[in-house]
C-alpha cells in the first residue's frame, strides 16, 4: 500500500489523486438530495421506526468498513496488486470478511485481488453445497478443497476432549499449501477484536505467556503472510451485520460447540467484565497497542541489566543456582547461570 494512502469507512482518499466518497444507501437505502442534487419525494409509506433501522444499519456498515480499511493501513496488510485469499469457515466472522473486503476492494487506492476458500474437513452433515450456492452469488472467485481431517481428529482425540488444537493444526497446512501453491500473496483470517482479547487470556491463564494473535504474521516457514483485517471489529457488531446480511451461518459442531472449551469460560468473563463496567473490553484492547517493555520483566525483551551498565553484580543463590528454590511456583521462572 502507498505510504500515506488510507482506506476508510466512509471515503477512501489517496494523497494528490482523488476522494471517492461511499454513497450512504449502499445498502438499499435511498438516495438523499446531498448525493442525486434534486430532492426525491417521500412515498409516505417509511414509517420512523423503519427509516430509524436503516439509518442504524447503514452506520453498522460504515463503522465495519472504517474499522477494517483503519487496520489495513495501520498494519500495512494490502498492498498494490496483492492475491488474498480469505479464508471461509461457514460462520459469521469470515462471511463478514470477505463482504466488507470486496465492498472496500471496490474504491480502494490500490488494486488487488480475492479469491474465497474453504476447506471441507467432511464433518458429517455439513451442509457444503449450501456454502457453494452462497459463494458463486458472491461474484468472488473461490474453491472448495476436500480433505478428511475430521476422521483424523476423531481417530486421534479422546472421546470428550477439546479438538480444536489438532483440527486447527490441520486445517492451517493445508490452507498454507494451497496458499504456496496457487500464489497466494496474503491470507486472510476472519479475527476480530474479541477473539484477539480473549486470546490474550487464554494464553495468561492456561499458557503463563503474555501473548495473543497479531494483526499481521509471517508464518514460521516464511511463506506466508497471515493478515487479520477484522482486528478493530467487534464481536458484535460482527454479529449484527452477518444478520443484517442474512449470511447463511453454518455452526462448527466439531469444536466451536463444545461448552467446556477454555475459550468459552474466558468469553463468559469478559462478558461479565464490559456489563458491569462498560468500555473496559476497548481499554484492554488498547492495551494491546501500548506495551511498555520496561515495565514488565522479560529479561528478552528489555536489558534490565543495561541500566546500571557501570556496576559489577555478585553472584546470587550462593546456595546452588542451579536447584530450582522451594519459593517458586510451578510456573515461574529459574535463574540459570551466566
């Protein structure tokens, strides 16, 4: 993307060049005298109630794609002539993704491509042809790959066990290969801000790391590159949107429905969290944006030892540094030697 050009809800701009502005019935809405220079006639048949749901609509459009034109060009994700595959899972996450990238797509300052896929794991009583029937009305060119991981993750995890570690593992070889294999330039995931939060939790909690997922990644084999344009969008206005659309949502009955997962007990926390203080999923997000390395205590991350660079230090533990100390937790750290 073209350092200074910046894809936004509301109008795409491109420095020196132009302003295209969105029309603001792009969802079927009429048009007002600002857009057409005449005045149109009210039919009398809008009642306030209708006219108020479709102002509320057309602003839950324009917030999903400033957000998401905001995330692409605060982390560079889309560049000029970039293939990026978007991946399609049948859930409200992903159908919203690619929506909101093919309306960007649209008027954006730069030219790139998409291509939707989506992997047939062959779940019994997946309804596939029902996600192929929806993808072919999409105007996006797409393909449906089919592979049986399904037996796999049943074959391999106990009956009543979490299988979404396996089942994702499996899933993102594949859908790597295929990017490596059809020049795949970016591949998109269908991430949002919750996810992002909840992630951070998950891996405080249950992994003793503070990490989540980032907007951006390069894979570990360096040959792909993961992008997350929904990273500035939440959960519900995700959720909002996929109903306005009437995206034909088809659940996940291998993993996402399982009550017990780790994940869904950090999701009924942070629920909990935003009701009685409203704001504070936003101000952990924001968190998120802010990290002071100084102010934490990862040795890998900041040279502690650099701050007073002038001293010798002596040698600590005298009583074998080597011997983890009965004051420790399972989890913390032990000193090593020099």
């Amino acid at each position: 993307m073209q350092a200074g050009a910046a894809i936004h809800g509301d109008e795409i701009s491109r420095p020196k060049f132009m302003t295209v502005k969105i029309p603001q019935n792009e969802l079927g809405g009429r048009p007002n005298q600002s857009q057409t220079g005449r005045t149109v006639p009210s039919t009398g048949n809008h009642r306030p109630a209708d006219m108020k749901t479709s102002i509320n609509d057309n602003k839950l459009s324009k917030r999903l794609r400033r957000k998401t034109g905001q995330a692409i060009q605060d982390f560079q994700m889309i560049g000029e002539g970039e293939r990026v595959m978007v991946c399609i899972s049948g859930g409200k996450d992903s159908f919203t993704l690619l929506d909101i990238l093919k309306r960007l797509r649209q008027r954006a300052p730069i030219s790139f491509t998409l291509r939707a896929v989506h992997l047939n794991q062959n779940q019994p009583g997946f309804p596939v042809e029902t996600l192929r029937e929806y993808l072919e009305t999409t105007g996006v060119p797409f393909d449906v790959i089919d592979e049986d991981t399904h037996s796999i993750v049943k074959r391999v995890i106990p009956e009543g066990k979490t299988m979404c570690g396996l089942c994702s593992r499996l899933r993102r070889g594949i859908l790597y290969r295929y990017a490596r294999e059809h020049g795949m330039t970016r591949i998109a995931l269908g991430h949002h801000r919750d996810d992002m939060i909840e992630t951070l939790f998950l891996n405080m909690f249950y992994g003793g790391q503070l990490k989540s997922m980032p907007p951006k990644l390069l894979s570990d084999d360096g040959n792909n590159m993961v992008i997350r344009p929904l990273a500035y969008c939440t959960e519900t206005d995700i959720t909002d949107y996929s109903r306005l659309c009437e995206f034909p949502l088809i659940p996940c009955n291998l993993c996402g429905s399982q009550d017990h997962l780790q994940r869904q007990a950090i999701k009924e926390m942070l629920a909990g969290w935003e009701k009685s203080r409203p704001g504070r999923m936003a101000s952990i997000f924001r968190s998120l944006t802010r990290v002071a390395p100084s102010q934490l205590a990862d040795r890998n991350l900041f040279d502690f030892a650099a701050l007073d660079s002038h001293q010798e230090f002596s040698q600590w533990l005298p009583e074998g540094i080597n011997e983890p100390s009965a004051r420790l937790g399972p989890n913390e750290p032990v000193e090593q030697s020099a």
